[in-house]
C-alpha cells in the first residue's frame, strides 16, 4: 500500500472506530480485539485470506478439509441472476464477495427483490468501504443455496472464534429475520453475559469446534461459521473482520480478553504486529 492510500486508510479507519466506539482506536500499541481488527484492515494482506472469504472457493476448500457432508449445496453461481427462479422450494442468494449481503426467496415477488438487490451489489467492492482487503480482492459474483432448516424461519448461526488454532467461543445469532440478537458462550456451553436467553447447547458442538479449528488453522486469528439445521452442522463462511471491528462487544470484558488471545496467537506463530516505526510512516 502506498504511503498516501495508508494514511488514507487510517485516517477512515480512526474516524469510523471514533464514530462508532466514541474513542479512537490505540493503532501503535492496540491490546483490544476491535482494535486488532483495525490494525489488520491496515496491513494484513495474507493472501489466503481472499480464497477462505470468498464464498464459492471456500466450499472448495471446506469440502477438502471437513468433507462433502459439510458443504450447503451450490444451485448456481455468476454474475447476472436467471430473470425467473427455476428451483422449487424457498431459496438463498448470496454475493460471494461480501458480508451480509443475502435474500431470501419463497415467491417470484421474492426473486424480482432479491435480483434488484444482486444487481446493486455487483455494482460495488464490498471491501472499499470500510478497508477490509480481502473481500476487495475476491471477483464480484453470486451464488444461489437452497435455504436450510424450517422453511419459516432462520437456522441458529453458530460463529466460533478461532485464536492461535484454538476454539474459544461460539458467538449464537437468534431470530436473525425478526428481533436479532445473539449469545456469546465459551468452548464449555457456558453463557457469558447475564441474563441471556438460553440456549441449547447444539449436539455437534464439539464437531464444529474442531472443524472451526481445522479452516482457521495456521491464522493468529479467524471466526468459522456453521449451521446445525439437522444433526449433520454445515460451514458458513470464514470472517477475518467481524463487524469490521465496529459493533460493541458484549460483555464488554471480551474485548480485551479477545484481545490478549488474538496478541499471545501472534507472538506464538511470530506473527508480529507493524513496529511502531512503520506505522509512524
């Protein structure tokens, strides 16, 4: 990155952390985990990073690494969705190169909004906005998945976040379409918040902790996402940048303790953070 385009991307990096944690964020000594997030979005361009985020190739890569019985099979990909649906029954549809960009389909109404949506984001680098690299250097595309679990309702969404090749918590999203919310446990199943909803803990736990250990393998740091629709979990996707570091964090502790993982991963894979130096260029 060259001089000019880094100090830009600090400058919007600072101002959004500002904005949206009412501080700015400790770049040259961070020890938060939003922090670290930042501090990767600057200089972080391993380049395996593009391959594990893109949600075509990594079902490739999941497929290699867990096994077939893992993967949500893949209806369709390209750049220009069908003008009709040809699959019965309800349906997903992704951009393969970025976050939170999905529609569902039960109806042609459905599919007619879910194709105007497609449209605006093959428009635009997903990654350009907030400076995350590595959805910027995935191709633009879109894939279409049969959509799992009860056709009226959403799948429990199990983020397992990954420091130093070990599984230390799983992030759980509930009632994603209506009141989102979610619960962060530890590895054991035990809530970390009071007062939390409870949840089940999920039959595959362990399954999915290992195979969240597996795609992160050889990352200081990585989240793994999975569903368990059934008894057989599949995988998600893999995020090197949740929430682009800019969603608070509940209880607010586990920024700091994720933190002190994420640093201790780095020093033990000799992974050092910029010197102070090259940051101050």
């Amino acid at each position: 990155m060259s001089l000019p385009s880094l100090r830009g991307a600090q400058l919007r990096i600072n101002l959004t952390y500002l904005w949206c944690h009412r501080r700015l964020p400790r770049l040259a000594d961070p020890s938060l985990f939003t922090e670290l997030v930042q501090l990767r979005k600057m200089f972080d361009r391993d380049e395996r990073m593009p391959k594990l985020a893109d949600k075509v190739a990594a079902k490739s890569i999941a497929a290699d690494r867990l096994g077939r019985d893992w993967i949500i099979p893949m209806l369709w990909s390209g750049d220009v969705m069908p003008d009709e649906c040809p699959w019965m029954g309800p349906v997903v549809v992704k951009a393969r190169h970025g976050c939170n960009q999905n529609a569902f389909v039960y109806s042609d109404y459905d599919w007619a909004v879910a194709k105007r949506a497609s449209a605006c984001w093959m428009r635009h680098d997903y990654g350009q906005w907030l400076d995350e690299w590595a959805y910027r250097e995935i191709p633009r595309g879109l894939l279409v998945e049969p959509k799992i679990g009860p056709n009226d309702s959403l799948p429990l969404d199990y983020k397992v976040f990954v420091f130093g090749g070990q599984a230390t918590h799983v992030q759980v999203h509930l009632d994603r379409a209506s009141r989102h919310q979610w619960v962060i446990h530890d590895r054991d199943w035990c809530a970390l918040e009071n007062g939390a909803p409870n949840v089940v803990r999920p039959t595959a736990l362990t399954a999915m902790l290992l195979a969240a250990e597996e795609m992160a393998r050889g990352f200081d740091f990585a989240r793994v996402d999975f569903y368990q629709p059934d008894t057989q979990p599949l995988f998600g996707e893999v995020t090197f940048y949740p929430g682009s570091g800019l969603l608070a964090i509940n209880p607010p502790r586990l920024d700091a303790e994720w933190g002190r993982l994420w640093l201790n991963a780095r020093a033990a894979n000799q992974c050092p953070a910029p010197s102070k130096a090259a940051r101050a260029r």
